[in-house]
C-alpha cells in the first residue's frame, strides 16, 4: 500500500496583497488593543487553510475565495497545481463595495 505524503502549497502574496494586509493590520491596531491580533490571527488561519487544501470556491474564472472566519475579508487566490504554488492576490474588505473587487 502506497501512503500519499501530504503535499502543501507554498504562498506567494501580490504586492496589492501586502499593502492591504498593512492597511488593515494599521486600522485594526488603532481600534482596539486585541484587534490587531485577532486580524493576524484569522490571516494566518485562512492562509494555514489554503496551504493544506486550496480548493475552494471559483469567484470569477480561475480566481478563488476563502473569508476570514470572523472579520470581513475574503482572500482571493489562484492555485498553481502543478508548482504547488497559491498565488494570494488580494486580502479584500468586504464592507467595501463589491464593484471595488480587485480587477483580477
């Protein structure tokens, strides 16, 4: 019997990525003496996820979607299978207006 190793993907964020993971880190520190933990948190959650099982629902063509489990964030992605790679395009703020979807 042949046991599978199980394979993680490696994630590589956008630079859009990063600046608002920085622009929500910032607001969250400013709100609340916990917030700033609990964004980095549910972050670091929802990216854990991705890395183990990536395949959840398609949002527009080949562009996935994972929310945060508690704060209004959806983190959109495509996954490179045969690299093993999840391309993290943007960490969007779903209180904004949905015709403000990063142009995937």
């Amino acid at each position: 019997m042949i046991s599978q190793k199980n394979i993680n993907y490696k994630i590589r964020l956008s630079d859009i990525a990063d600046q608002e993971i920085n622009k929500a880190i910032e607001y969250y520190k400013n709100q609340s003496q916990t917030g700033e933990l609990n964004f980095k948190k549910q972050l670091n959650q929802a990216l854990n996820t991705l890395e183990i099982n990536p395949f959840f629902q398609f949002r527009y063509k080949n562009i996935r979607a994972i929310p945060f489990k508690s704060l209004p964030y959806l983190v959109f992605f495509e996954i490179d299978e045969n690299d093993k790679i999840i391309y993290v395009y943007s960490i969007f703020n779903t209180y904004q207006n949905p015709n403000k979807y990063p142009s995937l």
